[in-house]
C-alpha cells in the first residue's frame, strides 16, 4: 500500500464516522431539544420557586421590621408624654412656688415701709420724729392703733 492509499483510507473513515454523527444529530435532534427545553423550564420554575420565597420572605421582613419600628416609635412617644407631663407638672409646681415667693416678698416689704415709717430718728424723747410714734402700727394689717 502506498501512501496514497492509506490517506485516502483514513480520509474515508474520518468521513464516514462524519456522516455517521451527522445522521445521529439529525435523527435525535428534536429530542435534545426537548431534553433541553424540559430541564430549562425545571430551572426556571425552581428559580420562580426561589424567587417567590425570596419575595415572601423579604415581605415578612419588611412587615417585622415594621412592627419592630411601630413598637419603637410608640416607647418614644410614651416616654415624650411622660416627660412633657413631669415638666407640666415642675411648670406647676414652679408657678405655685413664684406665687408664694412673691406674696411673701410683698407682705415683707409692706412690713418694711410700716417699720420704716414708724421708725425714730431720736429714740426715747417727746420730740419723736415722726410724730405719730406714740401710736402703734398692726404690722400685718398695715392699720394704726390707738393707744389707751
């Protein structure tokens, strides 16, 4: 055999083991692709599976986390209220104090100007100055009394 021929007898086997997957490839075709199709369609549906897990789940998330921010936001506003009715209440309570204060400041300095005007510039004479000291002054009252 020469060369020639033992090419062309390989050449011819290659060939034929060509036509021989061509023919499977045909005859098989349409199965493969259904194959392909079906496992495609499993994919998808599986990852539609996923993703509407995916959804619920971020859903159910979303809700708890709701919640968990519902239930925060209602402490912070208890606490604000109760903060607000403390301060109502030392408002309250200051005003009170003020009014007290400021009546006792007011008793006091009537007091003040009654002593200040009864007051001698010389002590234990009858040239008293001013001389209406003889008489006596109810403090609280702001009234002079009479002596008897």
């Amino acid at each position: 055999m020469d060369i020639v021929s033992i090419i062309i007898n390989v050449g011819s086997i290659i060939a034929g083991l060509g036509i021989l997957d061509l023919i499977k490839w045909f005859a098989t075709r349409n199965e493969t692709k259904r194959a392909a199709k079906l496992e495609n369609d499993t994919k998808e549906a599986e990852l539609e599976d996923i993703k509407q897990d995916n959804v619920i789940d971020g859903w159910e998330k979303l809700s708890t986390q709701y919640q968990k921010d519902i239930e925060y936001y209602r402490t912070m506003v208890t606490e604000k209220d109760n903060r607000i009715r403390e301060y109502e209440e030392l408002l309250l309570t200051k005003d009170e104090l003020i009014g007290e204060l400021r009546s006792e400041i007011n008793n006091l300095t009537s007091e003040n100007t009654a002593l200040h005007l009864t007051r001698c510039q010389k002590l234990q004479c009858v040239d008293r100055i001013p001389p209406f000291g003889y008489k006596q002054l109810d403090i609280k009252n702001g009234v002079l009394l009479e002596d008897n």
